[in-house]
C-alpha cells in the first residue's frame, strides 16, 4: 500500500525530520506498481519515492509496517538532492546514522540496509531519488539488482512527468497544480463553507522572473521555485496545501477564519520572502507580491477567483507592505492593463500601428545634426496615440518588450541603411531595456547591420543608469560584447536614477545624456543651471560625450551652449518626427547652418 507524505524542508544533518501529513489525492501515477517492481526484484520490504522539495511517497508490503514514517533521516533528503546512487550496506556501521534510524514509526524494527538512485524526469531535471530499505544488513546491491533499483527509478521519473501532464502536479516542485486548487475550493463549497481567503504569491513580475531566467538559466529557476516554496511552507498555517499555479506563483486556500486577515502574519510572510535566497550558491533577492481574497465559496461558480486575487498580488508588488487584499480598483486598473497588453501583443504581431518616429540630436559646435534616436510610437484604431511612457513599461511586465526592441533595431537600422544611401551621414540610437540585454541582442545587432549594410559603430544603444550598474557578470559580459562590436552605449536620463557619481567611472558608457527634467528645470532656478552645468563637466572630465536632452527653449539651448557639452536634443531643435519628414527637416537645417 502506498501513502504520502511531506517532510519540512529542513535538512541540517544529524536531526531527524518530521512528514508534514498531506491529503491524498497527489499521488504519482504508476507509484505503486514501480515500487512493486521493486519491492519484488529487490526482495525489500519498503520502497520510497522521496524529492527535492521534501514530499515523499512511501510503499510497503509487509505487514509489519503498514503506515508512512512520522520522521525520515536527513540521508534521504541527501539523497533526493544530490544525483549520485548511494549504497550503505548497514546503518549501524554507517557514522552519519549515529544512531539516529531511518525511519521512525514504520511500525519497524530499525532499517539497516538503504539503497537510493537518483531521479530524473524525461528531459533530464534531477527531481528525486528512488530509496530501497531493508531490516536487515545486505553486502551490497548486485549488478542485477542495481539495473533493476536503475529501472525502477527511470520509472518513477516516468510517473512524475505523466502526474504533471495530468494536471495534478507541477514537474519541478511537485507541488499540485491550479486544477487541484480548485479541486479542493469546490470541496470546501460542497462540505458547506461560506467564505474562504485565497492567498496568492508571485515571486517576481513577469519581466524580472523571465530576466533571472535569461541570466542563470532554467536550473536556477527552477532551484529557486523549489527554495521559494519551501519557504511558504515553512510559514503556511497546519493543514493547509500549497499549490503551484503558474510558472512564478502560489496560491493557498488559508484556514477558514472569521476574522479579518492578520496583518501581522502577512508582514511575517513578505519578510520572509525578501530575505535574500542563497539558491545554487548564488544569491537572489526576489520581488514578491502577496495578494489576498475574501471569496463568497458559494459564489464560486462561473467566476475566476484566481484572476481577482492576481489584481491584488500585481498591486501588492510594487507596494512598501508587498501584500494587499483584492479591491475592485485593483481590477479595474488590472483589466485595462490586460487590454492594452493583449492589444500590444495584437499590433507587435500584426505592425501596422507601430511606427517609429526620429528626434535628432545636433552637434553643438557646428549646430549639425549627427544622430537621430529612434522613438517607438503606437497608434491604437480606438484609443489613439498611447505614449511609450504607458505602453514600454507594460510590453516590460508582460514579458514582450524583446519582441518590441526586434521590431524596433530591424526597422531603425533598416530606415539608418537607407538614409545613408541617400546620401545623409548619420548615426543612430536606439533604446534598449534591460530586460533585452543578452547575447542574442548583440548577434541581432550584428545581423540587422549586415543585412542593411550599416557601419556597426554609427549605432548607439540607450541603457538606464540601473541597467549598467547592474553588477551581474552576464550583464557585464554582454555590455563588452556591444563595445566590442564598435557600438556606442549611452547612458539615458542620467541623473534620475540611484547611483552616484563615483560609481559613474565604472559604466561601461561612451556617452551621457542629461536627464531633461533637470534641463528644463534650469529656466526656472539658477541652482538647476548649476546642477547641469556641474554634472557636464564631470561628465565630460571622465571622458564621456555628453549628451544634453530635455532643450525645449532658446533661453535653454543659450544657457547650455556654454557648457561642457557635445550635443543637444529637444524641441528647441526638432520634435521626434517620422522617417519621411527627416530628409527635409535636415535640408533646411543644413542650409541654415552653412
Ligand atoms: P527617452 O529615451 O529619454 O527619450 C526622450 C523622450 O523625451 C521622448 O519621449 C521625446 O519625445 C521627449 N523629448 C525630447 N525632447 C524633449 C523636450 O524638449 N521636451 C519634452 N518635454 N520632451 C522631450 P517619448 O518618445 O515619449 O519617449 C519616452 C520614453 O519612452 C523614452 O525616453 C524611452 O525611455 C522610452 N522609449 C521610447 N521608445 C522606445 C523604444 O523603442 N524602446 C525602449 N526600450 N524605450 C523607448
Ligand atoms: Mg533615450
Ligand atoms: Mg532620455
């Protein structure tokens, strides 16, 4: 008979752990008939499925011991973690027993004998480890014995990945799905509960979680689910299940309770999450959003209770407290952003509403333009004219911002490639998110400037101060690998983020564009005038071309023409303006120059 339980993820050496009881119901198809197998060709007694995130599945076919441990040796968690067969002959001769047995109430005598192969699932994620047991000491395993133990695992991994095709759990923290969670919501709705909180937990925006991936890789991910929900259920009331219910997001029903929701406990929850993970070795702090839903159970039907306490969880991310409880302003707010997402996932895939616009930026010496940057702009058929400011940091948390900044690089370097053939010598600069770092921006740079016939050093990539102060290696590498190529990096509205000046030396940046708010601020006080002009002449000391933005004013573009300045962008010069306006805007400006 097999049975289930869940141990508490704590596996300091030398104490025992103690499973957590969990409902049935998550079981892993065909466990029973492995364990079986070998049970059978193993001749032991007990046979455990035990996983990385501490949940273990027990078989037994002996009558002596017909119930799951109350408590496991922390060799099984060992061996759950790390993929590498054990083999320990007798416990007693083992020193890391130390007396402590396997097992505890197996209705057992003491385990002697332990054997475990490690777990994978079909693409090859290490998930678990397959354990043997028996009462009495063995030599060893037998060749024959280990393909069979070999087998056995290899199926059991199997089983894993079918229970998460089910739908019933998740593959890498085997944590049980959303179809479960609602499983249990309609359960309680039938047992007669009236009102139920939901808990949601996202452990990071969509950008900011697909970011990690890009920079650590799947098996980072997927380590740092594992250590996030060990987390949660470390701090979960008694009796209540964890569901996995999206890529990056839990979700619990919590203990029916009258009261109000305990912000005490909440507060206890998001402290704990944002202490920093020490996942694979690497520190990680994460972005969390708790969000929380006093849901009428009987009002269940129809309607997506998840999709509200999302609204809550998504306002929650942002905030000081990192939790808040479902308003219908959440809602609100939330669809509207959802219709825009899902109308700019609509316009990135079909393009004819986007179109980029150019603003030059002009040399201050010999008042010619020398670059132009490229503008995104989205017409929308109902809603008009929505500005980058409202559309770029939404294509940012839902994860499309790449395929923007494709569309925008291929088309701006196009358009590049066609002007100078026409004769206008002109460089161009392009603003990138942080979110598009990573080597496949640099080979699309590399191919978009082949394909358009374009000198790779006319272009020039603009970065916020945070994206180059990010101190990540990755981040580092992929900054090399754009200078490298001969593309200029700039620095974009400098000044509004939190870095200091020392920290300006270690920016991997060619140039500094002055952030326009402390530019167009200068018409209204002197000190503003000082601020600019000190941050120029830094700027220029430690070798940067400065890049003044923001001049809105002939009052303005006098004040900086006796700066430390290299150039000027702004609507004293030109408003960003579409691709056929700019030969003749450059015509008329060339002619006024001389
Ligand atoms: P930014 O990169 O700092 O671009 C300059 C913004 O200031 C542009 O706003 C431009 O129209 C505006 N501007 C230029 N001169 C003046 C002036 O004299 N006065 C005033 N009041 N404004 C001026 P826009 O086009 O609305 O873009 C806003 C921001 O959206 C950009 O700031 C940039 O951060 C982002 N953005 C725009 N297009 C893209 C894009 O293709 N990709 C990315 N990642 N971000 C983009
Ligand atoms: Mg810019
Ligand atoms: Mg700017």
């Amino acid at each position: 008979m097999a049975s289930e339980s869940d141990t508490a993820p704590d596996d300091t050496p030398g104490e025992v752990l103690n499973p957590i009881d969990m409902a049935d119901g998550f079981a892993v198809p065909g466990f029973d008939a492995v364990a079986r197998l070998a049970a059978h060709s193993l001749r032991v007694p007990v046979v455990s499925l035990v996983l990385a995130t501490g949940s273990a599945y027990w078989f037994s076919d002996d009558a002596r011991s017909p119930h799951s441990p109350q408590a496991l040796h922390p060799l099984y968690l060992e061996a759950a973690r790390h993929g590498e067969t054990q083999v320990v002959p007798d416990t007693n001769a083992d020193e890391r027993f130390g007396g402590v047995p396997l097992l505890t109430d197996l209705r057992t005598a003491s385990m002697r004998f332990f054997a475990s192969e490690p777990v994978y699932t079909l693409s090859g994620q290490h998930v678990g480890a397959l354990c043997v047991m028996d009462y009495a000491p063995r030599d060893g395993l037998s060749e024959k014995e280990h393909d069979d133990l070999r087998d056995a695992a290899e199926l059991a991994g199997t089983g894993l990945v079918l229970g998460s095709y089910l739908g019933r759990t998740d593959p890498v923290t085997q944590l049980p799905h959303r179809n479960a969670f609602f499983e249990d919501l309609r359960a309680r709705q039938r047992s007669g509960a009236h009102r139920a909180w939901l808990i949601a937990i996202d452990v990071a925006p969509v950008s900011r979680f697909n970011a990690f991936i890009r920079a650590m890789g799947h098996a980072y991910a997927d380590e740092l689910m594992r250590d996030v929900a060990a987390r949660i259920q470390v701090w979960m009331p008694e009796h209540t299940h964890l569901y996995q219910v999206g890529i990056h997001r839990f979700a619990a029903v919590l203990p029916d309770s009258p009261h109000a929701v305990d912000g005490a406990q909440m507060d206890e929850l998001v402290h704990r999450l944002r202490q920093p993970f020490d996942c694979l070795g690497i520190p990680l702090t994460i972005q969390p959003g708790v969000g929380l839903l006093n849901l009428e159970v009987g009002e269940l039907d129809g309607g997506d209770p998840l999709r509200l306490v999302m609204s809550a969880t998504h306002a929650a991310q942002d905030s000081v407290r990192g939790w808040s409880v479902y308003e219908p302003a959440h809602d609100e707010q939330h669809r509207q952003e959802f219709f825009l997402v899902t109308e700019l996932a609509a316009a990135l895939n079909d393009r004819t509403e986007l179109e980029l616009h150019y603003q030059p930026r002009v040399e201050l010496a010999s008042g010619r333009c020398v670059a132009v940057e490229a503008l995104a702009r989205w017409r929308h058929p109902t809603l008009g004219a929505i500005p980058p400011g409202r559309f770029i940091p939404l294509a940012e948390q839902a994860g499309l911002m790449r395929t923007l900044t494709e569309w925008v690089l291929d088309h701006a370097i196009a358009q590049l490639g066609a002007w100078q053939r026409a004769g206008l010598a002109l460089k161009l600069s392009l603003n990138v998110s942080s979110s598009d770092l990573g080597s496949e921006l640099v080979e699309r740079l590399r191919s978009a400037a082949r394909r358009h016939d374009v000198a790779l050093d006319a272009l020039e990539l603009e970065f916020t101060e945070s994206t180059l102060l990010e101190h990540s290696d990755t981040t580092r590498e992929h900054l090399a690998a754009i200078r490298a190529l001969g593309i200029g990096i700039a620095i974009d509205d400098f000044g509004t983020g939190y870095s200091n000046l020392a920290s300006l030396r270690q920016m991997p940046a060619t140039s500094l564009k002055i952030d326009q708010s402390f530019v167009r601020a200068m018409e209204a006080s002197r000190h503003d005038g000082a601020i600019v002009r000190a941050m120029t002449e830094l700027a220029r000391e430690l070798g940067f071309r400065v890049v003044v933005e923001g001049v809105e004013t002939a009052q303005i573009y006098a004040a900086v023409c006796g700066m430390a300045c290299d150039e000027v962008q702004g609507f004293h010069i030109a408003r960003p303006m579409p691709a056929g306006e700019l030969p003749g805007w450059l015509a008329l400006r060339d002619a006024a120059v001389g």
